[in-house]
C-alpha cells in the first residue's frame, strides 16, 4: 500500500515514528559516546594519572637516595650512613610499592621493557649504594669514593634516565588521550546535531508530505461541496482515488454529485413530458371550443330556419278566414 493509501492516522503513526526514533537513535548515540568518553578519562585518571604520580614519587625517591648516597661518599663522617638509614629504608619500600603500582597499570609493551630496564638498573644501583655504604661504615673512604666515582654514577645516570623515559611516555600517553577525548567530544558533538538536523528535516518534510495529503483532497471536497450547494452538477469525477478517509470523502461526493445529476435530469425528462402533455391537453380544448361554437352557431342556425319554415307555414291558414 503507497503512503498516499494510508488512513490518516497510520501517517501520523508513521511520521511522530520516525521522528521519535531519530531522537532515540541520537539519544543512544550520545549515551555511547558519553560511556566512551567516560571510560577513556577513567582509564587517564584511574590508571595514566596514578601511574603517572607513582613514576614521579619514584623519580624523587631515586634523586633522594642519590643525594645522601653523593653526601655518605665524599663526607668523612662516618655516622651519615646511620644517619640516613631510615629514610633510605623508608625510600626504598616506598619505591617498591610505587614499582608495583606501575606495574598493574602498565599495557603498553615499549613502557614494560622501560620498566624491566629500570628495575635491573634499580638493583645495581641498589648494590652499589649498599656497598658505598658498607666500606663507608669500615672507614673505606677512598674505596667507597671510587665505587661511586666510577660504578654508582653511571648506574645512577643511566637509573634516573630510564625513570625519566617512562615518565615521558607516560606523559606522552597522558597527552594522547587527552587528545582522543577532546576529538571524540566534538565528534560527538557534530554526530548529535547532524542526528538532529536529520530529525528536524524529516520531521518538516513528512509534515508537509501529511499536510499536503490532508488539505488537497478537502479543498478538493470543500469545492465540490460548494458547486452542489449552488446547484452547479457539471463537475467531472475524479479518476483516482486514494484509500484514506479524505479519498473516500471525495468518492462519497462525486457519486452524490452524480446521483443528484441522474435525478435531476430524470426531473427535467418527467416536466417536459408533462408539459408536452399540458400542450396537448391545451390544444384538445382549444379544438373542442371551436367545434362548440361551430356546432351551437349550426344550431342556431337551424333554429331561425324551423322558425322560418313555421312562420312559412302559419301564413296559408290565415288567407282563407277573409
């Protein structure tokens, strides 16, 4: 069945249907990209951010026990490594427990080889402070400065490096993301308003298509109604019609239109034969008048002629009396 067939209320079925599941589907879209969007800054805050924060805690832990490992080294007071042992300790568990926060939020395969590198690098640098401290605490000055003048530094150098390349790939990460989530943002702005754009122009033009399929056909049925109340009959039915009410309107007019005409006309057939028949009548009468006085001066006539005849006859009887 074409749209134009449809009852009315199918097509405003059809158009507040479409309408509405344009805005769910855009509600939908919105609702996907606002899960989207959420789960991307949950991973940049739940899991980029804190291991961002645990690289850097570990990066001032390293740069600590750097500087009191330097301090124990080129001082001659031996009581620094008593001194410093509980904030080494303190760094060092510190340090391990932001080693393994790291190492649950890390995905990418180039950020866990940098972690690998910097955990070896960390036990070399762990073994060389320990040992810088133990020929510190024997009274091993000089040993203790060479270890760290030609093991430790390199170590320490290259340690902080290493913690310094994840930290920048993870900042890196950090950025990139923040990016996606800015671009899938607007993304989804223009994806809303093109679904709502799509929804305002469907819904305008499935307005005019339902308005246009209404109002035709009952201006047509508004003019055909005023032709019959001005007795005008000489309108042409329509070839088609559609199965909605307004089609059906128009058929109920036209066949009125016609049945009016065919009894019209059958009125105009009976009154002229009624007034052939009164003309006939009228020329009867007019005939039998003619035929009245034709005979009544006949009559008349033949009475002045029994009265002549009488008079003829009287005459005779009255000659002999003299």
């Amino acid at each position: 069945m074409s749209y134009g067939n449809w009852p009315i209320g199918r097509k405003l079925a059809a158009v507040l249907g479409s309408i509405l599941l344009l805005f769910v589907s855009s509600s939908g879209l919105a609702i996907y990209q606002s899960l989207q969007q959420d789960r991307m800054l949950s991973h940049m805050m739940n899991e980029v951010l804190v291991t961002e924060r645990a690289l850097k805690n570990w990066s001032m832990n390293v740069t600590a026990g750097v500087q009191r490992a330097a301090a124990i080294a080129k001082s001659d007071d031996a009581s620094l490594v008593q001194y410093f042992d509980k904030a080494t300790k303190e760094a060092t568990a510190d340090t391990a427990v932001q080693m393994k926060i790291i190492n649950a939020h890390l995905r990418d395969p180039a950020q866990l080889a940098l972690l690998e590198k910097s955990s070896k690098l960390r036990d070399a640098y762990l073994a060389q402070r320990k040992e810088i401290a133990a020929l510190k605490a024997a009274g091993n000055a000089e040993g203790a400065h060479r270890v760290f003048t030609q093991q430790f530094e390199p170590t320490m150098t290259a340690y902080l490096q290493s913690v310094a390349d994840l930290a920048d790939a993870q900042r890196a990460l950090f950025d990139q993301l923040s990016a996606q989530s800015r671009q899938s943002r607007t993304a989804s702005m223009w994806q809303l308003g093109v679904f709502t754009s799509a929804a305002l122009a469907l819904g305008l033009l499935c307005a005019v298509l339902v308005t246009r399929s209404i109002t035709r056909p009952l201006h047509l049925a508004q003019q055909a109604a005023r032709e019959v109340a001005a007795l005008d009959l000489s309108g042409t039915p329509q070839t088609h019609y559609h199965s909605d009410e307004t089609g059906q309107l128009l058929r109920s007019l036209d066949e009125m239109r016609s049945t009016l005409n065919r009894t019209m006309g059958q009125v105009l057939q009976s009154a002229q034969s009624i007034s052939t028949a009164s003309e006939q009548v009228a020329s009867g009468s007019n005939d039998l008048s003619s035929r009245t006085e034709t005979t009544a001066a006949n009559l008349e006539q033949s009475a002045s002629a029994i009265e002549q005849l009488s008079s003829s006859a009287r005459k005779p009887r009255a000659r002999p009396r003299r």
